[in-house]
C-alpha cells in the first residue's frame, strides 16, 4: 500500500509539470528563442537522467519551479526505498515562445512516461513555463 501511495504522489508531482494554455507576443531575435528552448531541453533531460543539480540550475534559484524540482527529487529519493528501477522519460514537442524584455513564456506539448518497477503510467499535455533571463542565460521560475 504504501508503495502505491508514493507512486500517486510521484504523478501528481507529474501533473504539476503538465498543465497548460497556449501563448503568443512580440517576436524577437531567434537567439533568445533559440536559448530558451535549449534550457527547457536541458532542464528535462536533467529531470529525466534524474541529474537534480542540473535540473535545479536551470530554475531561478527560490522560485517556484526551483521549489517543485526540489520537492521531485525528494519524492523520487524516497521512492528508492521501495522500488528498486525509477525512471522518467520526457519529451517536449511544438515550442512557440514569447519574448517580452527580460521575461519569456514558452508554450509546449509535453509527454512524460514514468516507471517504478512494473508500475508504469505517463501524463502529456500543453505546458506554459515562464522564464526569466539573467545575466546572458535564461532560467525558468514558474509554470502554469
């Protein structure tokens, strides 16, 4: 029972990657654009190597994307204790992102399989994630 019960959990941590709307706005050089999609990349296969420093980095350190990767991790350490093979799958696909100064939103589809021993389940769906830039490099803060 309790391993069902931090299976749920780990997808409703799932869900919270997964919610979504579409964007749209002022268009701007296609290396901001470019940048942006580059660190979302990063940051997903960082969630899916299970890489949580990397992850993290790619977050606005003490937003709440930084926060919910935070909570992630923890959730799937502890999982450990109960299963023995954890793995996250994760692909984005038809990226569109708005630029507005030093704030951006990339609008996405996204797919995530998950696996913990022979539980498996896998949640998909539009995305919104809002980023910020600082300094050269563009970090991600929040995500609807």
């Amino acid at each position: 029972m309790k391993k069902k019960y931090y299976f749920v959990i780990l997808f409703l941590i799932l869900a919270i990657f997964l919610s979504g709307c579409a964007g749209g706005g002022i268009v701007t050089p296609a290396t901001d654009e470019a940048k942006i999609e580059n660190v979302l990349q990063e940051y997903f296969l960082s969630i899916s190597e299970q890489n949580w420093s990397k992850a993290k980095n790619c977050c606005v350190y003490g937003s709440q994307r930084y926060y919910a990767t935070c909570t992630m991790e923890s959730l799937i350490n502890s999982m450990y204790q109960l299963y023995s093979v954890i793995t996250i799958t994760c692909y984005m696909d038809n990226v569109s992102v708005s630029i507005y100064g030093d704030f951006a939103d990339a609008s996405f589809y996204l797919t995530m399989y998950a696996t913990a021993d022979y539980y498996y389940d896998n949640q998909s769906g539009y995305c919104v994630y809002y980023l910020q830039k600082i300094g050269n490099n563009w970090k991600i803060y929040d995500n609807l």
